[in-house]
C-alpha cells in the first residue's frame, strides 16, 4: 500500500467529524478531548513532539521512524524497494537476496533517497488569504496564492535552510507551513528476501492474515557520518497486544472524503476505471517483460509491484463506490448537510453555491479529462527519460520567470528536491524504456488518433519504431548531460538537438495549455468551492476535525483487535510459526515460495508462537506504509504495511466495523532478527541487548 | 494461436488475388495453376479428397487430422486443453501432469467435445440469391436469405443426417452447402504435460525459434467403439526438409483481409482498442483468481491460457495497423480499384457504391457498439451459468417459431451441436463464476452508469453481492436442471422462477433489439457492400481467389524455410535438444521449467539433433492450430501450432518476407514419444512399427 503511482493531482480535500477511530489529524491539531473521553489518555506535548520528529517521510512514497541514537531509519520493504532496485544490478540483485552490512562501511548509499523530518508547523493562512482580493478571476486568485505560497516558502528555506512546503489543508480552508530536516545520504543497513517481505505476493496484498517481514532497515548520513538524532522511538520487545490503544503516525498521501457525492460519481465513473484501465495495461506489458528473462524480472520489478499495489486498491475503492448502499449514506449526509446551509441566510450566502460550482469544474473537466491525463500527465509518454527530457526543458523555460509567477513544482524552494531525482544515478534501461514508451505512444494513437500533434510526434513511424529510435537517440541516460542542460539554462535547453527534448518540446505548448486549463478552471475553482464546503461543514458540526491527506505528517489513533469476516473470527495477530503452514496451503510455490534462510530454519520456527503481523482500527491509507505503531508510553510496538481489502474504501469513508490496518509486530521483528538472519548487532543497536 | 474468444461477429470477407504463397483456399476451387508454376505439382483430386477427408475440426476452436486406421485423432495440446481442462479434477490435472492411455479401457471421454469431417461441397449460391428478390429491405433481404440458408440445411439434415451448414464466402459473394460426418464421442488417449506442450509459455507464445511438444492424440469412437475412417494421414518419419513444398488443411477462423480502408481504421481505433482492453481486464482478473491457490490455478488455467493467446494475437494485429505503411499501403490499393470501377459505367452502377456503405454500416454501428458488446454480446455477464440461460430462454421462444425464421444460431439443424454444448458435463465453479460474473457486471456500470436495465439487474446491491446471489441461487449447474428447461419448452422456461433465468429473460428485449439492429442494419449493409466489392475485385483484377477464413476447411502451402531477423538468420528448425538449452538462458524457472519427464532424460536428450519444431510460408491464422502439415506425397510431417510474431497482421495482409507458420516436426513427436514418454503402442500405431 505504497502511496499511488498515478496522483490524483490537486484534488486535496477536507473531511466530516470523526466517526469511531477515524481521522488523520495534524500533530498542530491532535484530538485530546477523544483520546480523553474513548481512552482516558493525555499526550503532553513533549510526547507529541518526541512521535512527530522520530518519523519520517520517505519521499519514494512512504513513511518510518528513526529507531535507534545512531539514525537508523526504519521503514518497510516495499517502501525501500525503490532504493534497493536502484542500486541492484544483473549480478547483484538486492531485493531477490536480501542484504545486510555488518559493519557502517559497508552500507550501501541509496543513489536518489530523500527522508523528510518534520520540525515545526506555522499556520501562514492569513497571508495566504490575503494575496487574493474580492472580484479576482479565479486565474487571478490562482496566480496571487501560489505567488504568496513560493515567497513564504523562499523566505523560509533563507531563513532556516530547511525543506520549507506551504501545505493546502482543508482545500484551501488552511495553508500551513511544514518545515523538514531534510536527509539525502541514506545507506541501506539492512533488507530480508523480497520473498518473505512480500510473502504472499499480490494474491495476498490487502488480505489478512498476513506472514510478511516487511520491514527495511536504512541509516541517515551527514557528512559522510551516521546522524544522532535527538528524537528517535524506543523498540518495545514485547510489542503490541490484544485491545492496546496505539497510534500511527505517518504520512497518509490522499484521501477524498469530503468530496461531494456528484464528485465521487465522477471518480466512479471516469476517473477510476480510466485509471484501472491504464494499470491493468502497465500490469500486463510488465509481466510480459518481466517473464522474458530472469534479468528482465529483476528490471520490472519494483514499478510491477507499485502497479499491482495501485490496481488493487484502485479496485476496492471502485467496489465500494458501486455498492449503491456507500453512495446513498454520502448523498444522505450531504443532502442533510446542505439543508442546514440553506435554512440559513448567511451560511446559504457564504457556502451555498459550492456544491454547484464542484459540478462545473467537473464539468470542465470531463472534455479534457483524458487529453489532459496523456498529453500533460504523461499517459502518452511511459518513459523516464521524456520525463526527465520534459523537466529540464520546463527548468530552463521556468527558471527565467519571477519566482512566484513559475509552475509550482519549479519553485525555487523546491529546487534541490527536484534536482536530487533529475540528476539521480538511478539505473535507466533501455530495452524497458522502450518497451513501456512504445505501448503509451500506442495507447495514445487508440484514445486520439485523429490528433494531429499525435502525428507530429509518431513522424510517420510506427509506435514501436519512433520509440526505439527516441530511447536510442537520446543522451539523457547521461548524468553529466542531464546537468549540463538543467545548469546550462534556457539557453543550453533551446540549443539542444536531443531528440528526447525535441520531442518535449513538441507537446509542451500543448501541454502548458492544458495545464493551464486545470489549474484555473478546474482546481482553483474545487480549491475554493471545497474550502467553502469545509468551513460550511465547520459551522454547522462545530467540533474538531481533520482535512483529508496530503502526504504530510499526521497522526491516527485506534485499538489493536481483530474483526469478524463471512461470520468468521480473525484473530488480532497471526504468528512466527504460522508462516509455514500457509505456504504450506499454497503448495510452496511461486509467490508463495518461502526463501531458503526460512526454510532452513522450518524446525526451529515452525511451532514460534511469537507475534508476527497484527491488525488495528487505526485510519490510514497509501503513504502511510512503514509508519511506526507506538503504544501510550510512546514505544515502537509495529509497522504498518497494509490495510485489509475492507479498509479500501477508506479513501473515501472510514469505517473500523470490519477495516484494519495491518502492520508487522516489533516482537515479531526481533524474533526473525535474531533466529532466521542471526544479526545480533542489529538486534544490539534497537534493543540495547 | 487458439481461435480467438471474441470471435468479430459476422465480418466475414473477401480477397485480393494471392501473392507470394498467399491464401486459405477452398478444397472446390484450388489455385492448381499457381500449385504447377510455381512448384510444378498438380494434385490429382483423389490426393484432395484424401487430405479433406482426413481433416478435422475441432469445434472447442481448433483443427486436427486422423492419423491412423483406428481413429486415432491428432491435434494441439492447447486445442485439446478444452477438453483436458473439463476432465480435470482437483486430485486428477490432465493438464499439469499430462496422460496416456495404455488401452482402449483407459482412454477418457471428454464431456463435450464435437469433431466434424467434411464430407461434400454443394454450391447453393443461385438458389440463396434467388430468395432476394429486388427492391427488398435490408431487412426483408436478411430475413429471406436467413429462411432459404435454415431451409436448405434442415433439407440436407433429412436426406443425409449429416451436420449441414451453409457457409456465406466472399463475404456473401457466395453461399456453399458443408456437410460433415460429426463425431461426439471422442477420448483422450495422449497429452504430454503442460510444461512441455507450452514449454515457454506466453513470453514465447507467437515467437520463434520454439521448443513445444504442442501434440495431443484422442481417438473417435461411434456406438462405443473406435471408428476406422476410410481416410486417414500416414506418418512420415523423416518429415519435412528445409525447402519442401508443404500443404496446410485446417480451418482458420477469420480474416479481414477485404475490409476497407475505413474498416481498418474501425478496427485500429474502436474495436480492437476496446476488446484489448477487455482481454486485459480478464487477464489480470483470472491472474489474480489463480494465484490463489494451486486449485484456483487449475480452474482458471485454460480461460487464462486463451485470453492471454487472444491478447497477444490482437496486440501483433493493432501494431500493424498503427504502423502508418501498412494502412498507406491499403489506401493506395483500394483507391486503385475504386478508380478501375469509377472508370466502367457498368462496374459503377453495379459496385460503386460499396465502399460508402462500409463506412454507413461502420457509422451505424459506432454508436451502438459498446452496448451491443455488453448486452446481446455477453461482456456484461461473463459467466457461463448466464450464457446457459440466456440460451435455454431463447431456445424456448425460437423453438416456436418456423425454423426460417429463428435466430441463426436456433436453426433447427443446428440444434444438435446447440444441446451437446447446452447439457455438457464440463464442471462449472461457482467461486470463479462469482468472481468473473461480479467484475463483468461492474465493467458494465462503468460503461453504462446510468442505464435504468444496469439497474434492474444489479436490484440495489453490489456487483460483488449480486453475481453471488445470483451464482448461489441457480440451478443451472445441474445438467438435470437445464434439460428439463430445454426440453420443456417455452412453457417450462416461463415458467421457471431461476434467479439467471429472470435475469436473462430482464435483458433480452433490449438485447434483441441490439441484435435486431446489428442483423439487419449493419451485419446486412456490409454482406452486400462486401459481396460488391469482391465482385469488383474479380471483374477488376481476374483470376483466382479464396474468400476471408470463416472457420471452414481450407488448404494452404508453401516452403519450409527460415526467415531474417534484426539482421540475423532465423534457421527453418529446432532441435530436440535444444530445448534444455533454451530452459536454462531462462534459469529454467516459471514458464521455462521442464518437466521431470524431460528433465530425467537430459543427458539423453541434450545432443539430439532430431527436428523438433520448424517453420515455413503457408497462410494461416487462429483457427489452424493442429492444422496437419501434408508433402507432395500427402504424408504428415507436422503439424501447425502458431504463428511468428510477424505473422500477426495476417489477420489483414498476407506477407512471408518474415512472417511464419510454427509447426511441431513428425519426427520430433515420434522421438518425444519414444525417448520421454516410451509410449511404443502409440508409436506403433502411427509407423507400424
């Protein structure tokens, strides 16, 4: 349940009062009259800080903690993933064997790794709101915020040096500013086999019980020596147990749940099975490749997890979204909600017209909806090296124009993030690139063959040729002439021959045009209509509440229990010794082969009572994989990795009746630590002992 | 390179005069000219009538011959897997371990399998066209021909008992009496396992070089004892040369290779996009399904197997048509004739106008196409219990009708093979008819959110709670069941208050609307614009011709030799032992792991050098697997089971510069037969030795 591959790009929203365990609430902002009135429990606000600078954000799309006084930073395998495949090779293939480094030195530098950690939270909304004056166009208001927002954030960076993001909240209700310590050497300590990692494999993605070792072990460099973090968790050995009351606190990356009924008919309608379509494609293109060769697999497989990952939870939130009793709750609340707006004469003409403005951007949106996905989200163009080709001709165009007047993504601020992925020594394949380019210029031939730009780009060529042609013609595999061009400027951009580039260039006025039709028409105007709806839902709730995620910290709360399924108990927790016979029940093969530092220790493990995965009502989706569970004394008692297939339609409604996260259980970590891997100093440096 | 699951309904064409070894021909009108100038061979018409005669079809899609005195039936492994996936058992896979029968005794029905025998071909042309008279509607025209063609085929049911069929060739240019001997006890005497058969499998699948022991061998039986056909293939134990003049007698399933310009595009752009799009969908869904257990895996593998050949065949087909040559070199073709017609008042008059109406009809079904696929097409209910009562529902209402006027597929003589799939033993799941029901339905609501009838069907629930419902609660598993309906009539069908059957009847008014509008307004308009066009095609050019496959006897040649590719010589051969070889470049895992049958004769088998599979020009398509491949001498020395992945776009364009039949060598079954499986009765049974 890594965050989404495909984004749902600026559809930020804000949320309806807690109902059971619900909410991710922002650590500026934690719900201590629940935690009071359902568990009797007060964080001190040293305790709230100790949890807030102890996680971190992985910005290959995940969560973790740091976990011991000398930065080692915990997170779970399939967050790590990306990391390990791109320092894998033919020959040496970390996420097949797994590694561990015995020693500091031998830790292996991640090549484009970036930890965020949260330091402190200012709410900047009054300046924020202030940019925008009564009668400006919404292309206006659009302009004036994101100027506001990048000045904020340049300030910041100039003041503190820290990563500073101006985060939308509520859609546009807040804007506050989070600023990160921010970590770019990043070694990977410790892997297990992807095979006990991901055990199970996508037949058991989303599922409980669960056996998976998810869990990767990475440690945070500064000048070239191990960080000591004056915040980091303590390792319970006993771990999580039966009805505790836990917490998560991760980085969730989005949720819908105060979207308006007509608005999730469009997710249900357009937006999910367009995007199903698009994953079940890429599913089927990479298995293909990936079942070529041995090689071929080890090059897939980090993307073919993500896609998987995506398509099933995709297909939960589809399922929920089609089960007519989901979308008669929502259209009943909203009903009810708006009811109270219109009784209202000063609530009706603030709010009143926001659900109908939602309608129009959707309407808006529905024409462009697929042109806009291809030409300027890059559906048409499946490859990393037009994307990379794509960013450096917009860094030269962009960089020329006041800072604040530039698309968001090349705001100064945000620079030397963007240049640490533009510039990564990541490995680039060619045969792939191929592959993945040729299939999206074919799919783009299928959703607009009559578009003459289409032809432009194909220049007469079949999908698979141009895509040859392109991926072998283009220098942009080379990091030094990746950097040549994005430090050379406009200048080095306009003068360059890279067909890759040409290519960029081709579709960019088309592409700009097309973003620009989304910012101004489309997001600005959900921004301010969900803003209204928001503060509506403030004014005739009262109470606190939580907006919807934004791949920034937050903090979820619940208890640890198992549920009931088909009239079934599940247990809470499944354990150490449960492993072999639910390989066992799958014949031992394929995504269910256990490795062979497992099966070696079949004897000793087998009858291993020992905690191993267990669930909780906690609210958490995607981007919340590898957030630290801790207990009331702020101990490190699991790690979240998934949610059972009952929590998918979470993205939009919570409900603890049946969901659960799923996370692996600190003792159960220790346990495989020490009998399957033997790495006591690992087992030393959390634990002491 | 099954026949593909979504057979294009009704679009069955004509063609251009053969280039290269070009054409599918009819056994009543071979190209015996081009047979002697360019191979100097004359075939007598005993050598045809032997060669037809010995040909099978096989009706689950496939072809085959007989290939002994006893009846001994051979054809693909993947066209027998119909049959060996029915037969399977959870404790007994025909599939995965394969089987032989030492004795009669041992030979193993299968629950549903048809074989039909071409005995004769009457031409009927004049008295089909004879029952349109002029000034006739479409309509009339479709509802006259369609009484005439049940008329004559219940006629020669009568006179003969034989399986009649009036076949439409040249797209309707033609209309040919087929009478087969038909064989509906057929047994199961070899099948080597899976792994071998398949050996490869996707990643190799329309690939060469190949190292497939693609065979299956079943026997026919009549009145429980093996038949003795008059006609029947000898064994060639040497096979066939590098070089050889070869023939093909099968049955290809269909070609487009008349369509239009036009017609092309409405493949390029609507339809094959879309039914992609829906073999991906069922791909990843039954992927999904089988990873879940070894059982699952089981049950799903011969659907999976056949979407997966399907997918693969129509992504080598859009990938022609999106190469901007291939469709410039079709317009440059058709404006040709279309000028030569222009040109001659009297070919205007009577021609001129069929390309316009092409692209009416094509008009005509756009808007309709999506709905027509889901509704009367079956895309909405992917579930074989739905597919039953829809046709127990219409065969109650049809069977009151006279048999000229039924749907086509109700004629009274075709009601035999109808009722032999209808009451068919083959097992049905209910785990997996819920799992393909419930994402059918959803595909549905995301094509037709808004459809009233979607919502009939699904009753407020779920599409998940309602195919379990609706799965649950039929009776239609039990064969009892459905001959009861079937045999009772109209009255016992309306009768019946099964939950499918109510769900069928909901849908059929609208779903024989579609049908209604498809027959008539567009299958119709495109017969007679195609029959024009042949015509055109005859008077313009001369000469001899072969219509668009249409899943009927047809025999092809050409040489065995190798082809070039990406610059390197692809030889005409494997050998036997290369096979290990090719295991071990793909670590002899998943799709590329042996056998243990293979595996324990390694060290035998590694250096022979017998040929094992091998390739040559013929013209083939999906439809031909198991096809025999017949010398001069009409001696079997392979036999078809793909295509290279150049030969895909054959679909519309003949070319052997580099395209390939792929067949497994007469010799290397025997050797197989004889080293691995020591199977000396069957060999014995085909050499006399």
């Amino acid at each position: 349940m890594r965050k989404s591959l495909l984004a749902v790009l600026g559809l930020l929203l804000a949320l309806p009062l807690a109902a059971a365990d619900e909410g991710m609430w922002l650590f500026n902002r934690t719900p201590n009259a629940i935690f009071k009135q359902r568990y009797n429990f007060e964080p001190t606000q040293a305790w709230l800080d100790h949890l807030q600078k102890s996680s971190i954000r992985f910005n290959s799309g995940g969560s973790g903690s740091f976990v011991s006084a000398d930065g080692l930073a915990l997170t779970n395998h399939h967050v790590g993933l990306d990391c390990l495949a791109k320092i894998s090779t033919k020959d040496h293939d970390y996420v097949t064997t797994g590694y561990h480094a015995k020693t500091h030195a031998e830790e292996v530098k991640c090549v484009d790794l970036e930890l965020n950690v949260l330091q402190s939270i200012e709410d900047v909304t009054a300046r924020v709101n202030a940019s925008v004056t009564p009668g400006m166009t919404t292309a206006a208001a659009q302009a004036a915020r994101r100027g506001v927002m990048s000045a904020i954030e340049q300030e910041s960076v100039q003041k503190t040096g820290m990563r500073s993001d101006v985060v939308t909240l509520f859609q546009g209700g807040e804007y506050h500013l989070y600023r990160y310590k921010k970590y770019t050497d990043v070694r990977l300590v410790f892997a297990p086999e992807v095979g006990i990692a991901f055990f199970g494999g996508d037949p058991d993605n989303f599922e409980y019980p669960r056996y998976d070792l998810d869990v990767c072990f990475f440690r945070a460099y500064e000048n070239d020596k191990p960080v000591h973090p004056a915040d980091y968790l303590k390792w319970s050995e006993t771990g999580a147990k039966d009805n505790d009351l836990v917490f998560v606190s991760g980085h969730p990356g989005s949720t819908s749940r105060l979207n308006t009924f007509a608005h999730l008919q469009f997710f249900r309608d357009v937006a999910y099975p367009f995007t199903l379509n698009i994953f079940r494609r890429r599913e089927v293109l990479l298995t293909n490749y990936a079942q070529r060769s041995i090689e071929n697999d080890r090059r897939a497989h980090d993307e073919l997890f993500g896609i998987k990952n995506s398509r099933k939870a995709y297909l939960g939130r589809i399922a929920g979204l089609q089960d007519p009793a989901v979308l008669k709750a929502k259209g009943a609340t909203e009903a009810l909600m708006r009811q109270q707006v219109t009784r209202d004469p000063q609530l009706n003409a603030a709010y009143g017209d926001a659900w109908q403005n939602v309608d129009a951007a959707i309407a808006t949106y529905r024409p462009i909806y697929t042109e806009f996905r291809f030409v300027e989200g890059g559906l048409a163009f499946n490859s990393s090296l037009f994307q990379t080709a794509k960013t450096l001709l917009r860094l030269g165009d962009e960089s020329t124009k006041p800072n604040g007047e530039r698309l968001r993504e090349y705001r100064e601020s945000n620079l030397p993030s963007l240049k640490q992925a533009l510039y990564s020594e990541a490995p680039i394949y060619e045969d792939l690139e191929t592959v993945t380019l040729a299939d999206s210029l074919s799919n783009w031939i299928e959703v607009a063959p009559n578009d003459p730009l289409v032809q432009q780009v194909l220049a007469g060529k079949s999908p698979q040729e141009r895509a040859s042609e392109l991926v072998r013609g283009t220098k942009l595999r080379d990091v030094a002439a990746r950097k040549a061009l994005g430090e050379g400027g406009q200048a080095a951009v306009d003068a360059s021959n890279d067909p890759m580039i040409q290519v960029a260039r081709m579709v960019d006025a088309r592409a700009r045009e097309l973003r620009r039709q989304y910012d101004d028409n489309i997001a600005e105007v959900l921004r301010q209509s969900y803003a209204k709806i928001a503060n509506a839902q403030f004014k005739t709730s009262g109470g606190e509440t939580y907006p919807d995620a934004t791949f920034t910290l937050r903090l979820s709360y619940g208890t640890v229990k198992g549920f009931t399924e088909n009239g079934q108990a599940v247990s809470w927790e499944t354990e150490i010794g449960g492993t072999f016979a639910h390989a066992a029940e799958h014949g031992n093969e394929g995504e269910f082969k256990l490795p062979a530092s497992w099966m070696a220790k079949k004897s000793l493990l087998e009858s291993d009572k020992t905690p191993y995965n267990f669930v909780m009502t906690a609210d958490i989706i995607g981007g919340n994989s590898g957030s630290p569970v801790v207990n009331r004394n702020n101990e490190f008692v699991g790690i979240i990795f998934d949610g059972n297939i009952q929590s998918l339609p979470w993205d939009y409604q919570f409900d603890d009746r049946v969901g659960r996260a799923v996370a692996v259980h600190s003792a159960g970590i220790l346990d495989a630590l020490r009998k399957v891997y033997g790495v006591t100093g690992l087992v030393k440096e959390l634990t002491g002992k």
